[in-house]
C-alpha cells in the first residue's frame, strides 16, 4: 500500500482494509470540501514517476 493524505494535511502510511480501525477512519474520513482543500494544497509535493502534475501538463501540452 501507498501513502494516505489525513485530514490535518500529513502523509501517513496506508493500512491494509482489514487493519483500518476507527481511528484511522477518523484521520482519513471527511467531506468533499476538505478533500479538494487538502489535494489542492498537496498536489505541488506528489510526484507521479517522478514528475510532478506540472511538469506532466507541461510534457503533455508539448506534445509527441
């Protein structure tokens, strides 16, 4: 498993379903407002095969 974004913005190691107990559901569980916050103030530091969103969308706009 990866890593989860909780709900006070910090990246913690993602347990297997069967290992998930209330309170990680507490952490990690909330509305769709508070989601889209903490994606949006997250997703400059993810990297996806090492390459942030904004480097992809530039490679993409570049083209072939």
């Amino acid at each position: 498993m990866g890593h989860s974004l909780s709900a006070d913005g910090t990246w913690e190691h993602e347990l297997l379903p069967s290992s998930r107990d209330e309170a990680f559901r507490r952490r990690f569980r909330f509305f769709l407002e508070d989601a889209l916050r903490l994606a949006t103030s997250a997703v400059d530091g993810v990297k996806i095969n090492g390459r942030t969103l904004a480097q992809c969308d530039e490679r993409i706009a570049a083209g072939p």
